[in-house]
C-alpha cells in the first residue's frame, strides 16, 4: 500500500460472524488510489485484503 495515495481504512481479520448495520453509503474502498467495489480483493506482499463496507479487511489465507 502506497500511503502516498488514497486508501481506506484497514482492519484485522474477523474470527468470528458478527452482525453489521448496512445503510446506503458508498461501500467501496480505495487502493492506492484507485476504487474497488465492495467483495474485490487486492494482494500486498502476500497479504490478501478484502472490501468489506468501505474497509479492507485482512484475510487469514495468504494471496
């Protein structure tokens, strides 16, 4: 992740189901300065990260 860009929030990953409020905000993240819909997932040196809400999550399998 370039910091120099714009990117959405990251968060650790989920151990267990959790229940979400949605609304109707945009729930796209953003990637060093480019937009990915929500579900996509980017790689980062082995990282795999899913959007998830306007927010990478990490995932626990590597990419």
């Amino acid at each position: 992740m370039d910091r120099s860009k714009e990117n959405s929030p990251v968060a650790g990953p989920i151990e267990e189901e959790s229940t979400v409020m949605m609304d109707s905000t945009d729930k796209s993240c953003y990637w060093n300065g480019k937009r990915f819909d929500e579900g996509t997932v980017v790689c980062d040196r082995g990282t795999a990260y899913e959007c998830s809400l306007g927010q990478w999550v990490k995932r626990k399998e590597p990419c």
